[in-house]
C-alpha cells in the first residue's frame, strides 16, 4: 500500500473516530435538535441548514485543503474545553440554547485544532447558519415575540379600518363582529401571525442569499467581501421589518374576511393559504432587496490566492489526545446528568395556610385545565384568592419545579399573560420587607384587559434565594445544580384589583407577598 493510500485511510479513521467521540457527547442534544426542527414552525428552516452547509462545503473543498495550515493545539484545546463548560451549564441548568451552542463551539474547537486557524474564514457561514437554526431561550425569544405581537396587531388594527371594518383591540387580541352577526369574534395575533417565525426563516435566507451571490468569491471577512459583507448584514436587518409586515398583511386580511365571512375565515383553507402567501411574498420581498442592494453598494470581482498544503505537511495534529478529552468530558457530563437532584422534605402546596395576617382563603383551591397543566409542567402548584375584612380580594399563584433539569421551568407572567389579551404597564423592581425582618426585590406591574385593571407582583423563590430577574435565577439554578445538586424552586405571583385607589392596591398586594413569602419555607425548602 502506497503512502498516499495509507495516509488517506489515516485520515479516514480519524475522521470516524473523532465523529464517533463527538456523538458519544452530543447525540440527544443533536437528536432533541431535529424534532425541535421537524415540529417547531419557528425553525423548521433548520431541516435545510446541513444540506447548505455540505454543499458550501463541497463547493469550497478545494480550498478548504488548501487554507489548512498548522494545528493550534492551545486554542483548539481552549474552545474544546468551553465547549464542554457550556454543555455541564445546560445540562444541569436545563438550558437547550446553551448546550446546543456547545456543539457548534465543540465543532470550531476541533476544526482549530487540528487545521488552524485560517481555515475558518470560510466556514464562518456554516457556522454562523447553524447558530441561526439553533432555537434561542424562550425568555429571549417571548420578549422578541411578544412585541412583535403588538406591532402586528396595531398595524393590523390600522389596515383593517381602512376598509371601513369596525375593530377593537385589547393587547394582541383583535375583537371584530362580523357583518349581521350578535356575537365577536377574537382574533389572537399568537406568535405565527407576529412575525417571529417567518423571521428566523428570512434572517437565515438573507445570509444564504448573499453568500451566494457575492461579486468577489474569495473575501477576508467570513469569506465576504467588505462590500458583500455589508450587503449581508444590511440583508439580515430589512428580514426584521419584511416578517412583519407580511404578517401584519396577513392579520389584516384576516380581519376583513372575518368581518364578511365570519369564523371560517380564521380556519381551514384560508388560514393555510394566507400562511403559504406570506412566505412567498416575504421571499420575493427579500430577494428584490438583495437585488436593490447589490447594485447600490458598489464593488467589484476580485479572486485572492489561498495558501498551498506545504504548510499543513510540516506537522500533522495528534487525533488521540483530542478523542481522549472528548470522550472524558462526555462520561463526566453523563455522570453529572444522571446523578439526579438531592431530594428535599417538602408539604403539598395544597396545606398552605389559609389564614396569612389579616387575609382570610376565599372558597375552594383554583385548579387549570390539562391543557394548561401540560404547558406549565410544575411538580405541585397552588392558585387560590384571598381577602381582607374591608373586603378586598387578591389572587395567588404559587408553582413549583422539583427538578428544572428535564427542560420544565418557570413560565414569566411576561410571556403568559400578553398571549391572553393583558397589556403590561408601567414596570417597576420593588423591595419587599417581611414581618421577619427578611428583604427582597420582586417584579411589580399595573396589568389591563377591557374592564380590569390590576396590580401585580412576582417573584422566584427556592434554594433558598429570592430573585426578581429570571435571568439571575437562571444562572442561580446553574450553580446551585452544580455545587448542591438541586434545581427545584417556584414562581409566585400576587394580584388584585387598581379599583380606584392604587396606593391601596400596592399597600396591600405587597402585604400579602410579604406574609406569603415568609410562609413559604415549608413547600418551598431552603
């Protein structure tokens, strides 16, 4: 056998051995990844994304072999290690986001060590459209969608009027009565109709659109040429208003057909066409802006020389060690997965006390639907009202998590309760003083929906911590995760009537979040 043949079969083991080690590590991650692609309409786009990614591959082949210069063991290494960091922090703080951008680091890692550098001036955009078909936190992701939401339903509101159509809208929901008809028909701008998911698509089209009709083929930045790089950026930014004002359209004509045709309008043919043309359209948007584009930002056709293969024979990377980091960094993360939450003594929320201070339990305990319950995934959770002798009433809602490893976690009144018609006023971080003496910052809000006008006050406690922000507890559930081995904790929210005096309303919503929260050691453990 040759040395030209060895030396390929080499290159061939250690390429299945290096592919095997990686799926070793990220093979459920990779696995949760495609259902999320094939299920979730927001990145069905990620279906596409490998097949781009080895035809730009396969396009730049040749190339590829010829960038490829000495083998940074040290950064290399570095981004391995980083990756596997940011895989222990998703794992074991049930964040999807985190351990899947772990996998695309893990994948610069190894490319780094075992060709350099250089080599990744022309895989920045297959890089970059993997980050792209990547899902982002949903806490991110709600408070992109929801404004997005009442954008959509405000310039919908606008369009429909102008065909003489009477409209009302409470927050994301358009109330329309439809023509000879008693009874309104709500129209929910949800998400789909908001511009969020045909987003993701265009911003990841934009990229792939001007990637491949660059005027210089061999760029310095990301394989783009200045000119062609602003191009693409500029691109990525005209998507944004594209998505939504097709959707908006969308919402409008909707709302129009509604007010002719009534319910069928909302559903069945319509629905699924309207859907189909706003891709279309936004699709022939985008492409008429990439055309307007290329020919207003000016450049011209210029070819660079690559580098030979001289440089990558002067020393070839040593495959092993990486496997060996790979693989033990795979056993460690198991270990750290299934090892399981420290199991903590707690009561049901259903024994909370009935009797907080001077708030009395008004009637039976308040359960969701299974729907609901199927979406909020809590291990126990309590809802109820309370009242004063003056006769005011509060809400409460208290859930609990056991274990936020598995992915089910606290869902923020920010992302809840827009999605059913309330708008959210004037957002304030309070401190809140109990009657132990014990202080902590909670999240307050006026909140509306038609008639009603509430105040209210969240906060999230477990592990003995009491956070405002959902992003420090967040990182707090990281930590805890690792160094205590437990993740539960629980998200508790009070409410009651503005009526017509709102300092009494905040007097007394902070009271009861007091009282409930030096109550609630019990069913939610320290």
């Amino acid at each position: 056998m040759s040395e030209s043949v060895q030396k390929k079969y080499s290159n061939m083991l250690s390429a299945v051995v290096i592919a095997i080690a990686v799926m070793f590590l990220y093979a459920p991650i990779l696995v949760k990844l495609g259902n999320d692609w094939w299920v979730d309409e927001n990145y069905s786009h990620g279906l596409l994304i490998p097949f781009v990614i080895a035809l730009i591959v396969w396009r730049e082949w040749d190339r590829l072999k010829g960038l490829a210069g000495r083998p940074s063991f040290v950064l290399g290494s570095s981004a391995i290690l980083a990756a596997l960091f940011l895989l222990v922090a998703g794992t074991l703080g049930a964040e999807l986001f985190t351990t899947r951008v772990s996998f695309v680091v893990m994948l610069a890692g190894i490319v780094v060590y075992l060709y350099g550098t250089k080599i990744l001036n022309i895989l920045a955009v297959p890089f970059a459209l993997l980050l792209l078909a990547i899902p982002i936190p949903q806490i991110v992701f709600n408070r992109i969608a929801f404004p997005l939401q009442i954008w959509a339903s405000q310039t919908a509101v606008w369009g429909i009027r102008l065909f003489g159509v009477p409209t009302l809208r409470k927050g994301n929901v358009i109330e329309i009565l439809p023509q000879g008809s008693t009874q309104t028909i709500s129209l929910e701008v949800v998400e789909a109709c908001s511009g969020i998911r045909s987003l993701m698509t265009l911003v990841t089209l934009s990229l792939i659109l001007a990637y491949f009709t660059r005027r210089q083929e061999h760029g310095r930045f990301a394989d783009f040429s200045a000119s062609d790089l602003s191009r693409a950026l500029i691109l990525m930014i005209v998507a944004i208003p594209i998505a939504v004002l097709t959707n908006a359209a969308r919402v409008t004509g909707t709302g129009v057909f509604t007010f002719y045709y009534g319910k069928q309008a909302t559903e069945g043919t319509w629905h699924d066409l309207s859907g189909w043309l706003v891709y279309i359209v936004a699709l022939a948007l985008l492409i008429g802006a990439n055309y307007l584009l290329r020919n207003l930002i000016p450049g011209k056709l210029v070819n660079e020389d690559f580098a030979t293969t001289e440089e990558l024979s002067a020393k070839r990377a040593t495959v092993w060690p990486l496997v060996a980091l790979i693989i033990l960094g795979g056993i460690g993360i198991n270990w750290f997965a299934s090892r399981g939450d420290a199991q903590v003594d707690r009561r049901p929320l259903t024994e909370l006390q009935s009797t907080l201070g001077d708030w009395r339990q008004k009637g039976d305990e308040i359960r969701f639907g299974d729907e609901v319950e199927s979406v909020l995934r809590t291990t126990d959770y309590t809802m109820r009202e309370y009242t004063l002798p003056n006769g005011r009433i509060a809400n409460l809602y208290v859930g609990y998590y056991g274990s936020q490893r598995s992915g089910a976690t606290y869902h923020s009144p920010q992302n809840c309760l827009p999605g059913a018609g309330w708008v959210m006023k004037d957002p304030q971080q309070i401190v809140i003083t109990t009657s132990s003496g014990k202080t902590f910052s909670a999240n307050r809000y006026i909140i509306e929906n038609g008639i009603y006008n509430e105040v209210m006050i969240y906060w999230y406690q477990g592990r003995g911590r009491i956070e405002a922000s959902e992003y420090t507890d967040k990182l707090n559930t990281i930590w805890d995760s690792v160094t205590r081995n437990r993740s539960d904790g629980a998200i508790i929210r009070v409410m009651t009537s503005v009526g017509t005096d709102e300092p009494s309303a905040f007097e007394a919503a902070s009271d009861l979040a007091a009282r409930l929260a030096d109550s609630l050691n019990a069913y939610v453990p320290d």
